[in-house]
C-alpha cells in the first residue's frame, strides 16, 4: 500500500492498470518518499515493444484517479531488475532505487 497525501493506494490496482497496455510486458509499482505528500507513485515497467514514458502515464491517467497515476515511471529491461533468491522481483531494492532516482 502507498500512502500518498493521506490517500491509500494500492500498488497491484496500478501494475494492472500499466499491464492493461500492450506496450507493457511487466510492471512494478513501489512507493517513493514525498515530504510532506508522505508518498509518491512510482513504477518500473518493462517494455513489451518500444514506448515511451509519456505514453504509459497517459494510459494510467485516462485509466485511474490523478493520485493513482505514478509521478514516476522508468523503464528497464527484465535483466536490470533486481531479483530475490526465489527468482521474484526484490520490490525492496526497487524501492530503494526509485528513492534514488528520485531525488536527482
């Protein structure tokens, strides 16, 4: 769950609502700290064929309420994303990540 301005939102309703794209292979939405918004919306997609960012948060924005929409997207390949031991994406090291990327 993400909080973000007092809001919850749920992470899972988001990485559907980016798969629903055909552009969108995978989807891993994690929460980046926002001050005092608490936090923000963030994903990681995988690219099914190429598209840009711009395009995906159009999606999102026709698709879901304007504090659902993430306020980042990057794209990576399946190889960049870090995986655990049980062969599952590390959505702790994404987060991380997304913090890093984030504040630059």
């Amino acid at each position: 769950m993400i909080k973000t301005a007092g809001v919850n939102v749920a992470a899972a309703e988001v990485e559907a609502t980016l798969l629903r794209d055909p552009a969108v292979g995978a989807a891993h939405v994690v929460p980046v700290p926002a001050g005092p918004r608490g936090e923000d919306v963030a994903a990681f997609v995988v690219a099914a064929r190429p598209v840009e960012p711009g395009e995906l948060l159009e999606h999102c924005r026709v698709e879901l309420a304007s504090y659902k929409v993430p306020r980042h997207l990057w794209l990576r390949r399946e190889d960049e994303l870090p995986l655990r031991s049980s062969g599952k994406v590390d959505k702790a090291l994404l987060r991380a990540e997304a913090a890093r990327l984030s504040a630059t």
